[in-house]
C-alpha cells in the first residue's frame, strides 16, 4: 500500500522511523510546526526550529526517499504570551518562500484563552494575506469541543474558504463541526490516548470518507509513527474496499494538499 503522512512531528523521531514508514509505503509527509518537547525561551528558539523544519528534516527524509514537507507558526501551546507570539509570528514571513512550505499550521487553540484566539486570528490573517492553506490544531480533552467551535468562528469570522483548511484531531463529537461547515478533517490516531485506529474507522462509517484524513503525529508522547498503515489494515480487516482505503491514506491527503503549489510528488 502506499500511504501520505499528512501530520507527523518527525524532530521528535529516530532515523529507525524514517526507514520503519518508508518501508510501509509512505510517499510524503508533511511536518507542521508545533512544540518542540518544551517550551522555547527566545525567538531565536523558534528561528533554529523553523530551519530544522525547512532544511535539515526535509534532508534526513530524503535519506530515506521520502519527500518531508512542512507547515509554520507558533504552536498554541507557547502562544498564550501574545507578545512573544507577535515576535515569533514577525519571523515566519522569511521562511515562508522556502520550496517545502505548504501554508500556516498547526494553528488553534490548546487552552482556549484569550491570548491564545488573539494569536489565532493574526495566524489566520497571515494566511489570508499570503493566500496560504491552514492546518488547525484542536484542543484535547474537555477544552476540545469548545475549542472547535470557536476555531471555526474565528475562520468564518475571517471570511476564509473552508476548502483551504483542515481541522485535525477531530472526534466523534466534532467532526460534523468541522465538516458541516464544509473543511476537511483530520484524525489523528493514538495507540491508547484520543482517537484509536479502531475510533477513527468508526468515524470514517459514520461521516463517510469525502474530506477526512488520518495521521500519526508521532510526536513526543506514546505514539505510533505507523498508525495510518495499521490502520488501513484494520480497515481491510473490516471489509472496507482497497479503493476506499486508498481515497482515505493517499488521495484524500494529496487532493488537500496539491492545494499548496509546492506539494509534488
Ligand atoms: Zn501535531
């Protein structure tokens, strides 16, 4: 099978994972800009990590023959300082011409603060300005529901055009949310926290397979770098179809994502 990571934090990863998903079929992946393990003390902090995401993973990737693109902002998470997230917003406008950029993620909301939605709207204005795509983070647990719908006030709020945004880590209580308004989902599967491969193909029966995507994250806590291909097996063991499992791990990803010129395969 071949598969697209549309969602993978692979600073967090081994060069073993690198080979593990290359092995499995993975023919892009796509890196958005998120925290980095802990929390950065200088602007200069995110300028080392927007060059680790634009220069150095997209080489280690290559190592392995896999195309590594990625998405820029301040994660959510470190955007409650909204000065600090103005200074480090003031930088991603010189990186933004570099040829692996897809567009402004993973924004959103983690705690659903003020500061935080007030960094969010300046994100999204910076897409619009740019004509970029957006990647949204969700947040997790109680704040998650909340959290969605504003996210997706603020986006209509800001006029932008739902087929250029997906909202990632979406649930069974929020996928409508994003889908309804008519953005694309992503799901992002975890082997026991959030959303299990076994939720997300429940998911999948329940709002069909049109603008929905599934991810790994991978990032720094108990994940799965292969997620997606074991769940499109599970998905096989369900009876579904190889060409719907294809739509969900290879053409839905690449359909969203060919929105950004600089995604080629
Ligand atoms: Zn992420």
């Amino acid at each position: 099978m071949r598969y697209i990571e549309p969602h993978a934090h692979m600073v967090s990863r081994t060069t073993d994972d690198y080979q593990s998903i290359a092995q499995a079929g993975c023919e892009a992946l796509c890196e958005p800009a998120f925290w980095a393990g802990y929390d950065r003390g200088s602007v200069e902090g995110f300028k080392d990590y927007f060059r680790q995401l634009t220069q150095y993973e997209p080489a280690r990737a290559a190592k392995f023959g896999i195309p590594h693109f990625t998405w820029l902002c301040i994660n959510p998470k470190e955007s409650d300082d909204v000065v600090f997230g103005r200074e480090v917003l003031s930088i991603i406008p010189e990186f933004l011409d570099q040829p692996t950029v897809l567009g402004i993620g993973e924004i959103g909301l983690n705690k659903n603060t003020k500061n935080e939605h007030t960094i969010l709207e300046e994100h999204i204005a910076l897409a619009k300005e740019r004509d970029l795509p957006i990647l949204v983070h969700t947040p997790h647990l109680e704040d998650k529901l909340k959290g969605t719908r504003l996210i997706v006030d603020a986006l209509k709020n800001a006029q932008v055009n739902p087929d250029r945004v997906v909202i990632d880590h979406v649930e069974e209580h929020t996928a409508a949310i994003a889908l309804d308004a008519g953005f694309w989902a992503g799901m992002t599967l975890y082997p026991e926290s959030k959303c299990t491969p076994g939720r997300a193909i429940d998911i999948l029966e329940t709002f069909g397979m049109e603008r929905i995507w599934m991810n790994s994250a991978c990032d720094w806590g108990i994940s799965d770098p292969l997620a997606v291909i074991k769940c499109a097996l599970e998905m096989k063991k369900r009876q579904h179809a190889g060409e719907l499992v294809e739509k969900v791990i290879y053409e839905n990803p690449r359909s969203f994502l060919r929105q950004s010129p600089n995604f080629t395969l």
